[in-house]
C-alpha cells in the first residue's frame, strides 16, 4: 500500500518551509530547477537519485514554484533529506511528526524502502535537528 501525505500535511510543509534561493556556488552540490524550486544534491547520490526525488516532489505538490530549496545527501546506506525551515520549528513536536511521515514516504515511494532522514536547517542548510523514523 502506497502511502500519501494528505493536503492537509502538504500545505502545512509548504507554509512552514522556508521559500529560499540559495546560489549554485555555496557548495550545496549540484542543483536541479522546477520552476524557482531547486533540488541540490551532493556527489554521494546518482543523477538518477536527484531526479526521481524532484519528480516525486513535484508530482506530489511539494515543489509548487514558491521558491523552495531542498537538499539531498547519502551517508552510507541512508538518504539525507534536507530542507530549510522556519526558525523554532526544529522543536515544534506536530512538525516533527510531519517529517516523519514524510520520511516513510520518501522511503517506500522514493527509495525502495532505504531509511531517509529529515535534515531540519537553517537557511544555509546547517543541519538544527535530524528527524529519524526508525
């Protein structure tokens, strides 16, 4: 069974992610645009990686052309997810339930069932609290 985030968690990860643009040249990795979101990822993730990820995102209405940015990483045999926040939210026990059903999803639809950890940053993807499902 194919797990979903409903709209409600949708809009609520869209109004509290941060909308930023952050230059190719800060060392966030390789970038990929939807509109005026971005998606960097780091040279530990494929190509192939990058793009299934912002297809995902943007088919399930997380890329919205609000000017998100978001980063992928790989460490080992877990996938980084990292995503720019709004200050305190890195303590908001309701958001990090969020994260962790964004986390099962990512893992079961995205990266055949690998674990995912969501990065919760500051707007220069400086990791504030790692969000882990398992």
């Amino acid at each position: 069974m194919m797990i979903r985030l409903n709209q409600f968690i949708k809009r609520a990860l869209f109004i509290l992610i941060i909308p930023v643009l952050i230059s190719c040249g800060q060392g966030y990795g390789k970038l990929i645009e939807y509109g005026s979101d971005e998606l960097y990822y780091t040279s530990s993730v494929t190509v192939a990686e990058a793009y299934m990820l912002g297809e995902y995102l943007l088919e399930g209405e997380f890329f919205t052309n609000q000017g998100v940015s978001v980063q992928l990483n790989k460490v080992a045999d877990t996938y980084e997810f990292r995503m720019i926040v709004k200050e305190g939210l890195d303590k908001d026990q309701d958001f990090i339930e969020i994260a962790k059903l964004m986390s099962a999803e990512l893992s079961y639809d995205v990266f055949d069932d690998a674990q995912v950890d969501i990065h919760l940053c500051d707007e220069y993807f400086n990791t504030l609290r790692v969000v882990v499902l398992f």
